[in-house]
C-alpha cells in the first residue's frame, strides 16, 4: 500500500467516525427527548452515515488535497 493510500485511508476513517458519532450523538439525543431509543434505527442510521461518508470521500478529501 502506498503511504498516499495510507494518507486518504486514516483521513477518511477518522472523517467517517466523527461522522458517525455526530449522527449518533443527534440520534440519541432526539430519541431520548421522545422518552424511547430505538436501537436498531439508531446503529444502522450510524452506520449508513459512516458508509456515507467513505463514499463522499472519494471526490476527495481537503486534508489530502490541501
């Protein structure tokens, strides 16, 4: 592996966790407010949203690109 794939590949990890914890935070506290976690819809939505953002780092990534 190239150290230029190990570049993109730690910048969009670290991308898509934020991510994924931003949607869980914003899930979790919606979902608290309404007095019931739906677990389920809230692990795939997390999930969905880090796949999001792999797929979205493709186009490229300002951190790599500068």
């Amino acid at each position: 592996m190239t150290p230029a794939t190990q570049k993109w590949l730690k910048a969009a990890a670290i991308r898509a966790t934020k991510t994924m914890a931003q949607t869980a935070l914003a899930s979790l506290g919606t979902a608290t407010i309404l007095g019931d976690i739906p677990w389920p819809t809230l692990l795939s939505t997390t999930a969905l949203a880090g796949l999001l953002s792999l797929l979205t780092s493709l186009a490229g990534l300002p951190e790599i690109n500068g």
